[in-house]
C-alpha cells in the first residue's frame, strides 16, 4: 500500500516537472503571440480607421459636392431667368400691360417656376396708382395673372420686396409654405431693377421669381451615406430647409435645435455654416457621436449638411476586426493544442532522464536512458548522461580504491601516533623516589602525527636530563625526523654530563644523511638535583622560562646557536645556571607562542610570561593545565595548526636541607 | 353586466354633453398665433378650469389679415387679449372696450442692434434706420426716440426679422420674449447685441390685458368674473407646471401650423410669466395701476394718436 502511494507520488511529480515545462513553454509561446496578435491588430486598426475615415470623409465631400451641383442646377436657372428678363424690363420701353404678359410667360415657359412678380415702386405709373406689381402665379396647373398690390396686401413691406430694395441686391428669401395651404415649400428669388438712362436711372421696383422646392427635397433625400446618413438644407438664417425629419422643417434653425439638445458646439458649427465656410464637425446629436460636413450652396447662401453616425463609419471594420480576433482566437485555441502537444512530445524523453538520474542516485549506474535518434539538443544530454553514466562508475571504482588506501594510511598513522606517543615519557610523576623535582609535560600534534619533541630521564642517580624540540615542518617525516632525534638523544646522553658535548653528538648525527634538509630546534638541559646546577645548551629553540618564586619570571637568554641538523661542523656551547629551591623551568615549543586566533593574531611571547607571571605559585601540571586554558581561550576554537608542547620542571632541592 | 354599464356610461356621456351645451359660451380671442404668450388660456382650457366655472370657452385666435379688436367689435368674440397701448388707441377710436383685468405689468419692447452697426448706446441711434412692425406696438419706441430728440428713419416691416438679419437696418423694435429669442436662434449672439430695453428708459408700462366690450361687462359680468378667475388660475397652473405647459402650448401651434420649437416657446413662457410679476410696483397681480395707465395715455397723447383723454375708471373695470 505504501509503494503504491510512493510510487504514484513519484509518478504525479514526473508528470508536474513535464507538465509545468511544457505549460511554461505554451504560456510563453501563447503569450508572446497574443502579443504580437494585439499589437498587429491595433497597427492595422487604427491605421484602417485613419484609411477608412479619410474615404468617408473623401466620399462626404463628394457627394455633397455633387449634391451641391445638382441644387445649382436647379438654381441658377433661376437666376438667369431673372437677370434676362430683368433686363427686358430695363432697356425695353414695355407698355404697363404687357409686363402682365412677361410674367404669364416666365411661369408658362418654366415649370419649375410656380410664381412671378414685377414689383414697382409707390405710384411708379401714375396712371397704375400706388400699387403696381403685375403677378402671375400656378394654382392647380393653371395660370392666374393678376395685380397683387393693394391695401391689405402692402407689398412695399413683405420680405420678399423690402429686403432686396433695402439692399439693392437679389435676395433669396427664407423658405416659406405657399399660402395655398398645400403645404409646399416655395422660396422666392427677389431681383432690384432700375429704369432708366444715365442720371435718371432709378430705382424702380423688384422682380421676383417663386421657385417650389419640392426638388431640393428629392434631390438632398436621395443623399445617403452609410447606413442612416442623411443630408439637410439649412436656410441663412438656420432654418431646417429639409431634413429627414419632418417636424423640423421650419421649425427649427439648427441654434434653437442645439438649445434644446443643449448643445452649444452645434451653436458654434451653425455660425461656420452661415457664414458660408466649409468644413467637418464631430458633434452628440440625439446622444450618438455624429460627423457634419457642410459647405454653402452658392447661389441662394443656404447650407447644406451631411451628417452620418461616427460609429457607422467604422461598422465594416469593427466587423472585420471582430472576426478577425475570433479567428485569431481559434487559431490560438489550436496553437495552443498542437503546441503542447509538441512541446510534451519533445521533452518527454526529460521524464526518462530523470527516472534514470534517481536511479543513478540510488547507485544503479546502469539505468535505462531513452531513446533517441534525433541529433539535437536532447541527443547531446543523452550523450552526456551515458558519459555521466560511465564516468561515475569509473569514478565509484577510483573512489573505493582511494579510501580504501586512504583508510590504510589512516590506520597506519593512527598507529605511528601511538608509537611517537610511545615514544615520550607519559607518566608522571616520573621520578616518585626523587622528591627534589617534579615535573609535567604534554605533547598536543597538530596532525595525526608531530615534529614536537619532549623527553627527560634521569643520566643518574643525581642527574636529570630534559629536552624539548621542534622539528621543521609537520606530519609523517617531522615526526621520523623528532623519533630519530630522541632515539639518538637516548643512546649519546648516558654517562654525559656535557649538555654540549651531547648535542654537539646529536647535530653530527642528525647532519649526517640529512639529504631532506630538516632539523630540529632543541633545548637540552641536565640538571643537578642535588645542587641546582642547570647545564644546557639551546640550539635555536624559543627560551624557556625560569619562575622565581618570590623574584621574577624571565626568559632564559636567546643564544646564537642554530637548530640541529643543518650543519654538522656548528660548535653548540653550554651554559649554567643554578636553581633556586621552588624555582620553575617552563620549556615550550612556538605552537604556544604562535597558537592563532581566528584573526591570525598569535598567542605571543609576552601573553605567555603574563600568563605564567600570574600563575607562578602552581605546581607544573595545574601551570602547563592553566597555560593550555589561556591558549583556549586565546584561539577561541580555531583549528590548532602547530604542535603544541610543554614542559615544566620545578626545583625542590634536597629535602631538609639548605640549598646554597 | 357588462350592457348595464354601457348604458350607464352612455347616460353620463349624453348628461354631460347636455350640461356642456348648456353651459354659457364665452369666445375669447388673443391678440395673435397661438404661442406660449398665451400659454395660461390654454392651460385653463386644457385642464378644465373654465368647464370647473361652468364656462365653455373657445379660443379663436386672431392673425396678421384680422386683428383681435375687429373681432370684439364685429361681436366673434366676448373677450380678446390686447396691449395696453393698442386698447386705449381702439377705445379713442371708438370701440367701447374696457379692461377687466391686467395680466402683465410690465414692458417686454426693446431696441435690439447688432454691435457691428455700431451701436452702443441710445444716442447711438440717432440718424439710423430703425425697424417697427406696420401693424403696432411702435408708439412706445416713437415716443422714446422722440423725446430723445433723434431723428430717425422708421422702416414699417411686417413681422420677420430677416430685414434685421440682412442688415437692411440698424436697429429693430423687437419682444423679449419673441423677436429677440428668434434673432439668437438664427444664430446671432447675445454678445454681438446690443439692447436697449424701454423699461430702463421710464417706459415700463404693461402690455398684454383682458378686455370686453362695455355691453358684454354689464349683461354678463358673472361669466366674465369666472373668465378672468379660471384664466388666472390657468396662469398660475403654467408658472408651476412649465414642462407640461409647454406641451400644451406646441400641441396648439401644431394644430394651427404655426411653426415653432420648443427652445423658442420655452423661453417664451419663462418670460411672459416673468412680465406678469407686479415686481416693485404696487399693484396686484391682475390689476392695472393709475399711474401705468396714464403712462400709456400720455405716450399716445404726445404722440398725437389719439386726442382725447379716456377716464382711467372709464377704461378700467376690474372684474374681480
């Protein structure tokens, strides 16, 4: 039960790695097309608008342009008509009558003509009366001419009169509905005509042409731009002329339409357009973002406007962008798919590489490696792993062999270590039936094995023979080099007072065959136990201390005299020096000197006389006990990197008796 | 079931046409195209408040070919609205008529000019060509014009403002609540304008009254003191309801194809009901003071349209 859980662990875990790999790739993949998808997309939208707007924009100026042509066409006939027969009436002497019959045959040759007048001033022809305006209009198809002027028709102040004899210029008046009540839209052309030659030409009256607009409605109705884009006619002073919406029409100026759609920009756009310029507008009409392109149709300075909805401009596109996102949507949907389909595909040999690198863990050198037959990157980590593979058994092999030599040495060191430790006095106190000394020593190697040295041993009944040395260098030759050296002491030291007599035997010897060039610092001392007498000789060894009691502690003087083994010709001198009773030899090796903290800072020569200055009334073991302790605590756990080694004799002198 | 309350609602229908037909009529005619000028009538009319007095009141408006005294005097009408100026001038002419109550107290004419004629002040117009409609309501600017002692050119127009719009003249005497209104919605500015409102010159006098013709006050002064209650009623119900007025309004004009917007009648009805305001005079509203009266005898007398002077309770007969 429990392997099944293992096992089915293991396998959820391959399929995560694989799963999350292959997702990450897809994810990276996905996201970086839907980048670029977004990005293309907006670069082609709104380049498209900007395209797309421009068109329309091309497109509204042209069909308004057109539209304005054709309006002209109607127009300006209109005024031809006029200015001709304007013409007739200036320079013809007509009689009154048959200004009646010009204006019966204007309406008659021209359809599109519903009325006209021949205005005269106030009592132009005396014989006519105040009122003179000959009119023929078009009711029902048939023609009536008659005299419109009189009382209740005053002529002299109806727009159509007043307005262009004010000015003296032609005037289209603002569009009005025929009287008839047949609700057409009529708006007349009024023309100022003059009589006359040279100085007594004069103001005489106004002609005037009713023109139906029923055409300017089919003609600006047939105007369409996009879906719902309409043109309208504006009058001089604003008036909706045309529109699709009838309640507009004379109703509303476009400023009364932007006050109640409260909207003071159309306001601003209406003012442009009676001035008779041309432009574009966007504008909120009725809550929907429109565009207006106006411009004047010259002949009668209406406006004519064509407005279509912004967003129906850019409808076709909106609708290939959206397909195009739901394609590009599916295609991402696939991409995905095939994708990860691939990705698993290719890096499933990923799961066997792993599997086998568990194997491998576990020591089964040999685990199963996929397949693969592709040169790539995954045929290099195949490559790679049966490399691994083979190196790492080879290097398991190499491994077994080397500790297995390793362990051999260690074992062999282990042993060495013994027999160097052997090889010192270790008991202490050695000399129980000697009760005028004592003393203590200790040997810490830094190694397995040391080149420090410590020995003492009696040459007889009265003398005490002690040394101490450092061997150059550390480890296995250091500690052959201090055995040979102490072997040797042993054997040239019997029956040999002379300390210097000793150690000059011991450098010959030690000098002789020495082609490794070591030596050995050496401090040999004998003392007289019965008198105090302290012979030696220091050859390059750090000086011991002497602890007086009840005087000082100092260092023996440094000799001149260089370390064993260099040169077998070197002269080693002695000296002398006589014990008080209690007083205390402290020999050391430099491991206690140069001991290290952490900060490479050495233990030193003057901590060592603080620390034995303080602790002179001790006994040699609890002294050399209380010097480690304050080299403890000096090094404070660094790794001790020289042999530490110490000895220390005390002096007790002949029990009941006097010492000189 | 369903037959009893046919024949019920059918009793009810014929009883209460019976009633309405034999309620006392009252025609009333105001002194032009239906517009928000008039909107309290219609209001009255429209919410039943003359019905609510047991009158059945028609509205015949009057136009520019027939005036609204004609009416009153060829008897089509009980009661016509009229300016104060224009009632006295028809009285001096004979027509018996006398005011039943005032309902505005204050002038809405004024001068109107573009800035780029430039006009700037009254003194400014002197020697200029100043329009004023044939039909009326030019005494007061004459007046003003003439004790100012300006010569000007008086240019008779009908009723349009394109004279004004084509610049075939420098100023023009206009409503606030009308000709102005139509000048910003032909797209002129307020700050290209220049006015010159008559009430700033002493010439505050009230304008738009109720009137009757003597005979009628005396034979049926019960219907008129109900007109006059339910027309105030109907004033006071369009001050508070200006949206739901308003619509009354265009659905008149609608029906009278009388064209219009509804940004123009607004601004219409806000300023009729702002003239109907007494303000710092001290009458009632809907009565006519002393003073304002002979405020407007005088500008007639010197301006020699009429010659006699009329007795102000001759003239005025307050019916409530």
């Amino acid at each position: 039960m429990r392997s099944t859980n293992l096992y089915s662990k293991i396998g959820t875990m391959k399929l995560n790695i694989n799963r999350s790999l292959a997702s990450r790739i897809v994810f990276y993949v996905l996201t970086f097309c839907v980048f670029l998808f977004i990005v293309s997309l907006s670069v082609f939208y709104v380049f498209s608008k900007k395209q797309i707007k421009e068109m329309t924009y091309q497109y509204a100026e042209t069909l308004t342009k057109n539209t304005v042509l054709k309006t002209e066409l109607k127009l300006s006939p209109i005024t031809k008509i006029a200015y001709n027969y304007k013409w007739i009436i200036e320079n013809s002497h007509l009689n009154t009558d048959s200004i009646f019959g010009i204006t019966r045959k204007i309406v008659e040759n021209n359809p599109e003509i519903t009325g006209c007048a021949i205005a005269f001033e106030p009592s132009f022809f005396k014989e006519k009366g105040y009122y003179f305006a000959p009119y023929t209009c078009r009711e029902n198809g048939v023609l009536k001419t008659f005299q419109l002027g009189n009382a209740e028709y005053d002529y002299f102040v109806m727009d159509w009169y007043q307005i262009p004899a004010s000015i003296r210029k032609p005037y289209w008046s603002e569009p009005y509905f025929d009287a008839s009540g047949a609700n057409a839209l009529i708006t007349t052309y009024s023309i100022p005509f003059y009589i006359g030659s040279g100085l007594e030409k004069r103001f005489a009256g106004i002609m005037t042409i009713d023109v139906a607009l029923d055409w300017l409605k089919d003609i600006v109705s047939t105007v369409k731009i996009l879906d719902s884009g309409y043109a309208s006619v504006l009058s001089k002073n604003g008036t909706f002329i045309t529109h699709p919406k009838k309640e507009l029409i004379m109703n509303q100026t476009i400023f009364s339409y932007a006050s109640e759609i409260n909207n003071p920009e159309l306001r601003v756009v209406g003012r442009e357009m009676l001035k008779g310029k041309t432009g574009f507008i966007s504008s909120t009409l009725n809550g929907v973002e429109r565009v207006l392109y106006y411009t004047p149709l010259p002949s009668s300075n209406w406006t004519l406007v064509v407005i279509f909805p912004k967003s129906e401009m850019f409808l076709p596109l909106r609708k290939i962008t959206f397909t195009l996102i739901l394609l590009v949507s599916i295609g991402l949907i696939l991409l995905t798919f095939i994708v990860s389909r691939i990705v698993a595909k290719q890096i499933s040999p990923l799961e066997v590489f792993a599997e086998s690198a568990r194997e491998v863990a576990n020591g089964n050198f040999n685990s199963k490696l996929p397949d693969i037959k592709s040169n790539d990157e995954m045929k290099n980590l195949l490559d790679s792993f049966e490399h691994m593979q083979k190196d790492l058994s080879t290097y398991i092999e190499h491994l077994k062999l080397t500790t297995s030599a390793k362990e051999k040495i260690e074992s062999e060191l282990r042993i060495a270590r013994e027999i160097q430790m052997g090889m010192i006095p270790k008991i202490f106190p050695p000399f129980p039936n000697l009760p005028e000394i004592d003393l203590f020593a200790t040997l810490q190697p830094a190694k397995e094995v040391g080149g420090d040295l410590y020995d003492f041993f009696l040459i007889d009944e009265k003398h005490l023979c002690f040394a101490i040395g450092d061997v150059s260098g550390k480890g296995v030759p250091a500690s052959l080099f201090m055995a040979v050296t102490r072997t040797l002491l042993r054997s040239l030291a019997p029956n040999q007072l002379s300390t210097a007599v000793i150690i000059n035997a011991l450098n010959k010897s030690l000098s002789a065959g020495n082609e490794s060039n070591m030596f050995v610092t050496f401090f040999l001392g004998i003392l007289d136990v019965d008198n105090g007498t302290l012979k030696y000789s220091n050859a390059g060894h750090n000086p011991p201390l002497i602890i007086h009691p009840n005087g000082p502690t100092e260092f023996f003087e440094l000799t001149k005299d260089i370390p064993l083994g260099l040169f077998d010709d070197f002269d080693y001198g002695e000296k002398e020096r006589i014990l008080l009773k209690d007083d205390k030899l402290f020999l050391y090796t430099d491991g206690v000197t140069e001991a290290e903290d952490v900060d490479e800072k050495l233990y030193s020569d003057q901590k060592l006389l603080d620390c034995v200055c303080v602790h002179t009334e001790y006994q040699p073991k609890e002294l050399i006990l209380l010097v480690a302790d304050d080299i403890a605590l000096h090094v404070k756990g660094n790794q001790q990197s020289d042999d530490l080694t110490m000895l220390s004799i005390v002096y007790y002198g002949r029990q009941n008796e006097g010492i000189n | 079931m369903k037959h009893q309350i046919a024949v019920l609602a059918l009793f009810y229908l014929l009883a209460f046409q019976c009633i309405a037909q034999d309620l006392p009529k009252i025609t009333f005619s105001p002194h032009w195209l239906p517009q928000a000028q008039f909107a309290g009538y219609y209001t009255a009319q429209k919410k039943g408040f003359y019905r609510a007095e047991g009158l059945d009141v028609k509205i015949v408006h009057s136009s520019a070919s027939v005036n609204a005294s004609e009416l009153l005097a060829n008897g089509t009408s009980d009661i016509i609205s009229s300016f104060l100026i224009s009632a006295i001038s028809a009285k001096n002419s004979g027509l018996d008529l006398v005011n039943i109550a005032q309902l505005s107290q204050n002038s809405a004419l004024l001068f109107v000019s573009k800035k780029t004629s430039n006009i700037k002040t009254l003194d400014d117009l002197n020697g200029k060509k100043i329009g004023v409609w044939k039909s009326g309501f030019y005494e007061v600017g004459r007046d003003l014009i003439r004790t100012k002692g300006y010569k000007v050119t008086w240019v008779p127009i009908l009723s349009s403002i394109n004279m004004f719009m084509v610049g075939g003249i420098d100023a023009m005497t206009v409503m606030w609540y009308n000709e102005y209104d139509q000048i910003i919605n032909s797209g002129i500015n307020k700050e290209e304008l220049t006015t010159f409102l008559f009430s700033d010159y002493g010439y505050n006098i009230p304008e738009d009254g109720l009137y009757c013709i003597n005979k009628t006050l005396a034979q049926r002064k019960g219907d008129l003191v109900k007109f006059v209650r339910a027309t105030l009623k109907g004033w006071e119900y369009a001050k508070n309801n200006r949206s739901e007025t308003l619509d009354i309004v265009l659905e008149e004009m609608k029906k009278a194809h009388v064209a219009t917007n509804k940004a123009h009648q607004s601004w219409m009805l806000d300023r009729v009901l702002d003239l109907m305001e007494p303000g710092a005079k001290k009458v009632k509203k809907g009565q006519l003071s002393e003073s304002d009266f002979n405020k407007a005898q005088n500008v007639l007398i010197d301006g020699g349209y009429i010659k006699n002077r009329i007795e102000f309770n001759a003239f005025y007969k307050p019916v409530l």
